[in-house]
C-alpha cells in the first residue's frame, strides 16, 4: 500500500500521529484522503527501513532535509491492506492526521 514517514518536518520529537500508531502496530485504522483503512502496520528497521529510506528520499527529497534538521531516526512504517475479518477490536486504533507526513503513497 504505502510508507509513511514519521518526519514531523524534522521536529526533534516524533509526530503525535506516529506515537499513536506505534502502540498498536499490527492490525489498525488510518484515515487515507477522508476514509478509513484497516490496515497491517509494521515499523522498518534495520536493512529493510535502509532501502524504503532510499527509495523514498529518492521519490521525495525534502524528507532527507529533515533528516538532517534532528538527531533521531526517521521512523517509516509500512502499511498493507488488510482484510476486515483479520482486524482485531482490540488492535483498532484512529491515527491522528499529519499530511504533511502522508505525501507518499
């Protein structure tokens, strides 16, 4: 589906959005253009976070200036469609909007 990037324009603390993701990775809900999408949410690390960073400062430029403007690691995470019957009440979390972070999809 896409990465989104947890930029926060090169803030030294990460998007409130990205904190409310975050608690209830796996099975979620996030509003994508007005709707909601229930969704498998998995934070990247390591070589995996490495090659979708490349391949989204390649695609959008400013999130490598703002990975210069803080000291901490720009988290990326990956969401993928998922099915209504795999999503677990209790994993159901609305995550804030921040566009300025959602230019990728």
């Amino acid at each position: 589906m896409n990465r989104d990037v947890a930029s926060a324009a090169g803030a030294t603390k990460n998007s409130a959005w990205y904190h409310n993701l975050a608690a209830r990775l796996g099975k979620v809900r996030v509003e994508v253009g007005g709707r909601n999408v229930e969704v498998a949410a998995e934070q990247l690390h390591g070589m995996a976070r490495e090659e979708a960073w490349q391949q989204i400062t390649a695609a959008a430029p400013r999130f490598a200036q703002d990975q210069v403007k803080t000291d901490r690691e720009i988290p990326v995470i990956h969401l993928t469609p998922a099915p209504p019957s795999e999503l677990r009440r209790s994993a159901v979390g609305a995550c804030a909007r921040d566009t300025r972070d959602r230019e990728l999809r």
